[in-house]
C-alpha cells in the first residue's frame, strides 16, 4: 500500500483510539470559554460596531452577550484571538 494509504489508516487508528479515551499522543485543543460582553467593553465598541467588525450577526452577539447561547467552533476561536490581541486582529482583518 502507498505511503499516503498508510499514513491515513494510522490517523483514522490514533483517532479512534483517542475517542475511546486511549492516550496515544493526541492533544484536543479546547479554546476557552469567554464573556462577549465583557470582551466588547474591552475593545470599547458597541454591539453594532463589534458585530461589524469581526461578522457576526447582531442577534447572536445579544443572544451571547445574554447568556442565552454560547460562541462555538471558529467563532470561539476567533473571540479567543480577540481577547488575547484585539489591536493585532483588527489590524489584520482591516489592513
């Protein structure tokens, strides 16, 4: 079998492993949770302004601001970015 073959059988057998609770050298990345509102005030924008900047929808930021929903996948992650360096991601996403 080919070198690719194998390399995706042994990911597909780590990976399964792992779901099972196996250690095998895997890391899970879980980015943490954050407080929208409390990250909004910190950049200083409104909730128009921040739903702008980084596209997202002004209903769902409420809803997050609110603790009705919480942010998932790359929304989470992005917020994390934010959190982290607000001026560098900005600088980035409108440069």
């Amino acid at each position: 079998m080919s070198r690719t073959f194998e390399s995706i059988k042994q990911g597909l057998e780590e990976a399964l492993q792992f779901a099972e609770g196996k250690k095998n050298g895997a890391r899970e990345f879980k980015p943490k949770e954050i407080d929208v509102r409390a990250l909004r005030k910190k950049v200083n924008m409104t909730q128009v302004e921040f739903a702008a900047a980084f596209g997202i929808n002004v209903g769902t930021l409420r809803h997050w601001e609110r603790r009705d929903r919480t942010p998932r996948g790359p929304a989470l992650v992005l917020l994390n970015l934010v959190y982290k360096d607000p001026k560098t991601i900005l600088s980035v996403l409108y440069k």
